[in-house]
C-alpha cells in the first residue's frame, strides 16, 4: 500500500520561503519487467504530483517510467498567510493519494 509523508514547519514568518519535502512509498513498476513465470509485471507508477496552498498550485509535475521506487520531492514555496498545503499523488490505476499539512504564519 502506498503511504505519503510530508515535512515542512508548523509555523512561518509572513512572506519566508520554506522547503517542503515529500515522498511516497511506492514501488513504481515500469510495466517493462517481467515475472518468474515470464508475464509482463504490469505498468503501475505514480504519474501525476501537485501541491497546492489554500487552492493555488505552488508545485506539479508529471512522472514517467524513469522514475524510481518511493518518489521523494523537495521544494521551496513562499507562505504569504496562515492555510493548508493539499498534496496529491495520482497512480496509473486511479488510486488519488492525499495529504494535508496546516501551516501558521506568525
């Protein structure tokens, strides 16, 4: 089962830019590979990320077969006000990952 874990701080100054990390467990089989009975292993990998604040994009980008095993982000964004990060990991089979981390700006 795949599993997010987000870090950034609980708390920002007005306008400081922080750094976001993120990642998901996830084995993100490139459909290239096969079985011990020969079959193709099926494509499944995490080809969508977004991070959004208070329902404006800060982040996204799209993956692709290159990528491996347990996807891991890092970014920076700048906190204008206090609200929550929404992050979303979109998987080949339909399956929406979500996570949501509140920020305080002091």
């Amino acid at each position: 089962m795949s599993r997010p874990r987000v870090s950034l701080p609980d708390t920002a100054a007005p306008g400081e830019i922080i750094t976001i990390r993120a990642l998901i467990s996830h084995v993100m089989e490139n459909g290239q590979r096969r079985d011990s009975s020969g079959e193709v292993v099926p494509r499944r990998i995490i080809h969508r990320f977004t991070c959004d604040f208070n329902g404006e994009p800060v982040f996204a980008c799209d993956l692709d077969t290159a990528i491996a095993a347990n996807p891991y982000f890092e970014f920076t964004a700048k906190v204008p006000e206090s609200g929550t990060f929404q992050f979303e990991w979109h998987d080949d089979d339909g399956s929406v990952y979500t996570d949501e981390r509140p920020i305080t700006v002091t």
